[in-house]
C-alpha cells in the first residue's frame, strides 16, 4: 500500500511542532546547568530523552510532507532604488 502524503497544512503544522519542541529540547539542556535541585535535574534530563524520541517519531511522519516545488532555473532580479 502506498504511503498517503500530508496535507500541505499539516505538513506545515508538523513544521512549526518539529520547531517547537526542538527550541524546548535546547532549552532544557541549557537549564540543567543552572539547577541544583537533583531531583529537578533529572526530571528535566528525562524530558530531555522523551523529547528526542519524540523529535525522531515527528520526523519520520514529516518525511511524508509533499515538499517537492520546482526550483526556478531563473532567479528575479532584486529591485534597487
């Protein structure tokens, strides 16, 4: 069986998850140096962990966005003045 496409607005909906939980994913790295509470550590490595394997789950769904525009042999040319 085939398999189906996205839908150009979920696609892009993925796109903006994918971007969403990527940015929480840095920032819960960057803010286990500063706590100092161990349990608090390890909660935050632990969604550390669960928000990579999420991150590889989304990614093998976007591999079915339909992303394939033409690129133009021609580029505008930029407006000056």
């Amino acid at each position: 069986m085939d398999k189906q496409k996205l839908a150009p607005h979920e696609s892009v909906d993925l796109h903006e998850i994918i971007n969403f939980k990527t940015l929480c994913l840095a920032k819960s790295k960057l803010m286990q140096g500063l706590v100092f509470d161990q349990d608090l550590k390890n909660l935050m490595q632990k969604d550390v962990e669960q928000t990579i394997k999420d991150l590889s789950d989304l990614q093998t769904i976007y591999e079915r966005a339909p992303f394939e525009a033409p690129v133009p042999e021609s580029r505008p040319t930029p407006i000056i003045n």
